[in-house]
C-alpha cells in the first residue's frame, strides 16, 4: 500500500487514524470504512477502484482522471463522437511513437 512512499505512520495522520490499525488494514484482519479507503486512496494517489483490486490502472494526473470521467455526463452522441475522436488519435500517436523506436533501431 505504499505506492507514495509513505509510512504507516505518515499514512495514518493523513488518513486520521493510528499506525497499528493502517498495519491491520494491510495483513486484512479489518476492513476500513469506505470513508476511510477513500482518504487513504486520496493519500497514496490512487482510485479507490485501484486500492480495492478492481483497477490495475493508476490515474496520478488529476486532470486526465477528470477527463476520463467527463464523457460519463455527456449526451451519448457527443460521447460516441469524443470517444472516436480521442480513438482515432490514439492510434496515430502509437502508431508514429512505434515508427520512430523501429527507425531509432535500425
């Protein structure tokens, strides 16, 4: 649980709590509330989702989490087109960072 390097100690003051209980959180012998998850997924700057196991995808960025939830509160037209679009580009930018790896090679 220490993807921020932090310590148990420094965790458990970020988190309001004590040391020995983030150590029963990490051995599983509790389970913290889901207010207290989300401060400690708050601290180590990870999704809730990725602390729980559901995510193996970490957002550190802030504003590129806030761009992946965006198309979620849109019309589902303007989504389909945002997600073409994004889709689209996507694949150009791989597809010119794979170019450029195989010609720094040869």
């Amino acid at each position: 649980m220490h993807s921020k390097s932090l310590s148990r100690d420094d965790l458990a003051k970020a988190v309001g709590t004590s040391s020995v209980i983030i150590g029963r959180y990490e051995r599983n012998e509790i389970t913290p509330s889901v207010e207290v998850a989300a401060k400690i997924a708050d601290a180590l700057d990870v999704s809730l989702d990725y602390l729980v196991g559901t995510s193996s995808f970490v957002v550190k960025d802030k504003k590129m989490l806030h761009r992946l939830e965006l198309p979620e509160k849109i019309d589902n037209d303007d989504r389909e087109t945002i997600l073409k679009v994004t889709d689209n580009y996507l694949i150009s930018a791989q597809l010119q960072s794979t170019t450029k790896k195989l010609k720094q090679k040869a």
